[in-house]
C-alpha cells in the first residue's frame, strides 16, 4: 500500500516507516519541516484545517495514519486546530478521496 504517515518525524511515529516498508509498504512521510528526505511532504496541522488543504497530499494513497499531537499549546500550535479541525479536514477530504484505511493516535 501507499501509506500516508503523518507526523514521521515525532516521538512516536519515526519507528513506523521502517516497520511499514520492511512489510513492502511505501510511505510518504508527512512533517512539520521537510529537509531530510525525498518523500517528505511539508504538513502544518496548525493550519491545515480545511479540507482543500489535504486533497492534493491524497492523490494515490490506500492508507493515513495520524499521529500528529501535541501536549502543550504554545507558539501558534493550539489544541483546537491541531486535534480537532485539521483532523476533521483530514478525514473530510479522505472520504472524497476513496481512501479508506485509517489509524488515527491520540496523545490525548
């Protein structure tokens, strides 16, 4: 499958693309700041939160796994945006979309 991961570069995340490809699975790899690699794709849940945002970013992909989270709000990143309205967008402009596979993981 094309698998979408959200937050790759994060506390949780950054172990799931090697376990993903290990089982055949390529990953687009979604950050906040993409530097590293080829298949970064730039992603700001702070502002992404319309679902026009996301269709783009979906185009061949089966699978989504959000991971994005924060703890703390602080410099711009509020709780509303970042767990709640970009996710909304998310998966509003999944379903257009006709993906159907998704892991959604909460800090909360």
């Amino acid at each position: 499958m094309n698998v979408l991961l959200l937050g790759a570069d994060g506390f949780l995340s950054r172990h799931l693309p090697i376990a993903l490809e290990t089982a055949g699975h390529t990953v687009r790899r979604g950050v906040h700041r993409p530097v590293r690699r080829a298949d970064e794709i730039a992603v700001d849940y702070a502002r992404d939160v319309d679902p026009g945002a996301w269709r783009g970013r979906l185009t061949g992909v089966d699978a989504v796994i959000n991971t994005v989270g924060i703890l703390r709000e602080g410099r711009g990143r509020r709780f509303d945006a970042i767990h709640d309205q970009a996710p909304r967008a998310l998966f509003a402009a999944r379903r257009e979309a006709g993906v159907r596979r998704v892991i959604q993981v909460s800090a909360l």
